[in-house]
C-alpha cells in the first residue's frame, strides 16, 4: 500500500508537515506538501510476517543506496538505508495506534537505546529524529493517508 504519513507536531509550521525521504543524498526531512518536486513524501509500506512495517520511499530521483526509511537508534538520527537486513535493523517499526487516532511509529532497530526509540518530525524546523517517548514529543504523532 503506498502511503503519506503527516507529522501533527503541536508547533503549526505549514512549511513542515509530511515525512519527505530524499532519496538524491539520502536524508529525511518535513515537507510542506505531497506534490512535485516533494516525491520522497510517498511511501510503500511492506508488512511483514511478524506485523512489522517497513518504509520504501518512492521519491523519483531513485538511488540504490537511499531507499528504506531508517532509524538509527544509537544516535537517534533518520535517514534512507539501502536494505532491510543487517546491519540496517532500523528499518523495521512498529505502527502503534494512539488513544487520539493518530499512530506512532516505534523503531525496531537492533541496537536499543532508550533515548532513541520513536520517530520524531520537529515541525518547528523541519528535522526528523528519534524521540524517547510519544508523550513528551508531539513529533512522534502521526497521521496515515493511503493514496
């Protein structure tokens, strides 16, 4: 299923809403809009046996080497991975669904570090991290749209 997934960071920003993979250098960031030039803002999510899900961005300027979303639990950056197995165990999250309605997504990776366990757009200035926890970081809030 191809996806967007929109940050509801408690900071209004409209220039940082929806989880853009840059697949040219590998970065992700907040995007202001699922339209051109942000196509790294569409996502297919892959559900495997065990429930987990990965995140294969679909942005058009395909690198090999800048595809899976990734969460690197030791020192709770995000960026694109080129594979889902070892050593990029970050690639695997749990959706997890929220009381509010929203879902977060908690990294799976293999390396655990309390610190950086949930995925976390700051929509104040349009980073994206691994958070501690989902109460205290609005970031870690998201929605899920189908497309």
């Amino acid at each position: 299923m191809i996806v967007t997934l929109k940050c509801l960071g408690t900071i209004s920003n409209p220039d940082h809403l929806y989880l853009d993979g840059r697949t040219e250098d590998g970065s992700v960031e907040l995007a202001p809009n699922t339209e051109p030039p942000y196509t790294g803002t569409r996502w297919l999510a892959i559900v495997g046996n065990d429930g987990d899900v990965v995140l294969k961005c679909l942005g058009d300027k395909v690198n090999p080497d800048h595809v899976f979303l990734d969460g690197r639990t030791q020192d709770g950056s995000v960026g694109l991975a080129p594979g889902t197995d070892s050593p990029y165990s970050g690639t695997h999250w749990k959706l997890i669904g929220l009381s509010d309605g929203s879902f977060c997504l908690k990294c799976l990776g293999d390396i655990v570090n309390p610190d950086h366990v949930y995925l976390d757009g700051v929509t104040g200035d349009g980073t994206v991290k691994l958070s501690p926890n989902t109460g205290s970081f609005s970031g870690t809030h998201w929605s899920i749209t189908s497309v």
